[in-house]
C-alpha cells in the first residue's frame, strides 16, 4: 500500500479490513488477500540485497 500522510486513519484501519474480507468473501473464494506496505515492502528488498 502506497498513500499520502493525509490519510493514516484509512491506513491503519486497513488491516483490519484485509482480514475480515479473508475470513468472509475470500475465504469463500478460496483466496487470501495480503497487504503488502511499500515501507516494509522496501526494508525487505534491502535486507534482501545485503544477504546476497
């Protein structure tokens, strides 16, 4: 998830969203949603980079 600052109330609800939709609708749909925050998302391909 990528957004400005001005909407950090709708971020931080978010996740809570994803897992109700996992439990209800996803899980009829035999999906998984998963939310993915470009801050973690890019620590991620930093650590990444410096194992290799």
């Amino acid at each position: 998830m990528a957004s400005p600052n001005d909407v950090k109330p709708e971020r931080d609800i978010l996740p809570n969203i994803i897992e109700e939709l996992n439990r209800g609708i996803a899980a009829d749909k035999r999906l998984i949603l998963e939310l993915s925050r470009w801050e973690t998302l890019t620590q991620d391909f930093i650590q990444r980079d410096h194992k290799v």
